[in-house]
C-alpha cells in the first residue's frame, strides 16, 4: 500500500513544502509498512523512509513509494532528516501536533533545518475515508468479532464471571484470525454496568451484561457492543432495553455521509429523550475507526463537522441507571451518499441465559 501521493497532493492546501511523519499509525498509513520505530519524511520529489536495523530489510522489501534508509545506531534521525530537507530544498516542514510530543518537537525544532508548521489535520483528513482495501480489512476484523461474540456467550455457565468472560472473548478473537484486540473488552454486569467503561473483575455474571470488544486485522479495527441478560429480566430492564435499540435503529437509519456529527447524534438521543431517559446517556453517540479505535471524527453534540462518504463510525447509544444497571448496543456502519452499510451482523434481539 503507497498514499504517500495523497500525502503530497494535499500539501499546497496547508502551505508546506513537505510532510514529516513521526507517529506509528499515521507512518503505516502511509506506507502500509508497521514499525514500532522510524520517520518517513514526504516531499513532492522524494519521500524517505528512515528505519534502524531492526526494520530496514523488511522494510525495504514491502514499501514502494519511499526510499528507505538505514540510520546507524550512534546518529539522530534529524542528521538524516536534514540531508532530506537540504536536497529537496525544503523550507517549511508540517509535523504531526495531535502526535509528536513537546519534548520531541523542542529536539526537531532546535536541529531541523526548516520551519516547523503544525499539519496533524492534513492526516486526520485524508484518513477520514475508507479505500476498499481498507474496508475489506474492517469488514474482516468485524467478522471475527461477530463469531467470537457468538462463540463466547455459548461458554457462559452458571457462576462465571466477568474476567472469564473477557478471556473468553480474548481467546477467540485470537482462534479466529484477529492480530490482538483492538482494546482491552470491557465486561461489566449487574449494577456494576451503569459504567460505560467499567473494567471485569472477579463477580459473577448477572443481570444486565455489557460486553465491549474488537479485533484487529491486518492493523484495522472493530469494536461492538452487545448486552444480554443472565437471570430475571424485569419490565423496567426490558423498557430500557428496548429503549436503547430503537435509538440505535433510528441512528443506523439517519447514517449517511454528508450528515453532520451533532445531527446524527440528536437523531438517536432524541429517542432516548422522548422516553425519559435523556440523562442517563452522557456519552456521544459514536467515533470513526480505522487503524485506531478511535479516530478524529464523532457522531456527539459537539461535532460540527461532516461525515464523509466512507467514513465508518460507530452508532452505540447507552443509558446507565446509576447503581442499577445499563445497556449499550454497538454496530460499525460505513457511510454512502445514500446511507449506510452495517458491518455488524451479531443479533440485537434482547439474549437471556
């Protein structure tokens, strides 16, 4: 995978002379090489790959759109960097600011030679939308979380708990095909579920659960939320239950590109308004994903930016009794001009063991 010419052609739009790529997410989007190390500079005449020993045969053999150089132990990257800037004539080079740390940027800055510019918006952006190569891996890894949701809940027994429930969930996204979760799953239940984000522990499994989880396939994510029932279901857990899908229907439906965030989030809030509940969703209503769970677009009350076509972001609404209990239900959906695709194919059918 090259998109370091998408790099390049949106360079003029920020006023730089180049692109300096420092992060690990945004450096394998660009490359479709991962590394836990290395920089890749990207000009409109030549782009470099700078990577240690570690890196650099396999990364010589699987990225195509960069010159990809060796850096010695005992040198900076900014020595190599320089040289880059210097034979390109670079003047003004944009950096990653939602990235790079302060005590990276005072190094960069104090050695580089040229003008640092902040330019993180110019990745989020072009990251926003989805190519199919990209699709097709999200679609994968939401494959193998719909089967090992499946597998999973067929391993509930009487007495366990929420930690072994996780490991579950752990074992086969892994058995499946995931590379790793692309979180750590949240499994919460009884009361303890009014925690949008509580993390298991050693209790048994009862009430209402919530299980949160993805996997990652070939570094793209998933993430879905799923709530069952293990025991007595009572009239005001089935309100709640039934309550929480109809807004997540309603915010599957209204999903297409070109809404605006805020709007889309109202579209299934106000479903949860109209039924009482509006103060027990305190959360947006989703987030963009790709090679990172969360990405930079929302679907939340303060998003007043647009959702573009191919974006997949998130409808998961929730409402959460405090020291009661809570339901969430979460699908992946991939924006068209004329709606949306859902990637999740798991039941929504209220399940009761």
């Amino acid at each position: 995978m090259n998109r370091i010419p998408e790099i390049i052609a949106a360079l003029p739009k920020y006023d730089i002379d180049a692109m300096l790529l420092t992060g690990a997410v945004n450096r394998r989007w660009a490359t479709g090489f991962p590394s836990s190390a290395g920089v890749l500079v990207v000009t409109p005449t030549e782009s470099v790959f700078v990577i240690d020993s570690r890196y650099v045969e396999n990364a010589k053999a699987q990225i195509t759109g960069a010159r990809v150089i060796e850096i010695e132990t005992n040198k900076p990257y900014t020595e190599i960097i320089n040289k880059v800037l210097e034979e390109n004539k670079v003047q003004t080079l944009g950096f990653e600011d939602s990235v790079m740390t302060q005590a990276a940027y005072a190094e960069y800055q104090k050695k580089l030679k040229a003008e640092l510019i902040p330019a993180g918006e110019l990745m989020d952006i072009l990251r926003q939308s989805k190519n199919e190569m990209e699709l097709s891996c999200i679609k994968k890894a939401q494959e193998i979380t719909d089967k090992a949701f499946a597998q999973a809940i067929e391993r509930i027994t009487p007495g366990m708990t929420e930690k072994e429930l996780a490991a579950e969930i752990v074992y086969h996204l892994l058995k499946n095909g995931g590379e790793k979760t692309s979180f750590d799953p949240i499994v919460i239940s009884g009361s303890r579920s009014s925690v949008p984000h509580g993390t298991p522990g050693d209790y048994p499994l009862s009430g209402f659960v919530v299980i949160d989880f993805g996997a990652v396939y070939r570094g793209y994510c998933s993430d879905m939320t799923r709530t069952i029932a293990v025991g007595t279901v009572t009239d005001e857990m089935r309100r709640v239950y039934d309550t929480v899908l109809e807004a997540q229907l309603a915010g599957c439906r209204a999903a297409k590109a070109g809404i605006v965030g805020r709007d889309l989030d109202q579209v299934a809030r106000s479903v949860i308004e109209a039924a009482g509940y509006g103060a027990y969703f305190k959360h947006g209503l989703g987030h963009s994903l790709g090679l990172e769970v969360h990405e930079s677009l929302r679907a939340a009350p303060t998003e007043n930016r647009v959702l573009p076509a191919g974006t997949v972001v998130s409808i998961e609404p929730g409402i959460y009794l405090p020291g009661q209990f809570g339901v969430r239900i979460e699908d992946l959906v991939y924006l068209t001009e004329t709606g949306a695709e859902n990637l999740t194919k798991s039941p929504k059918e209220l399940i009761v063991l």
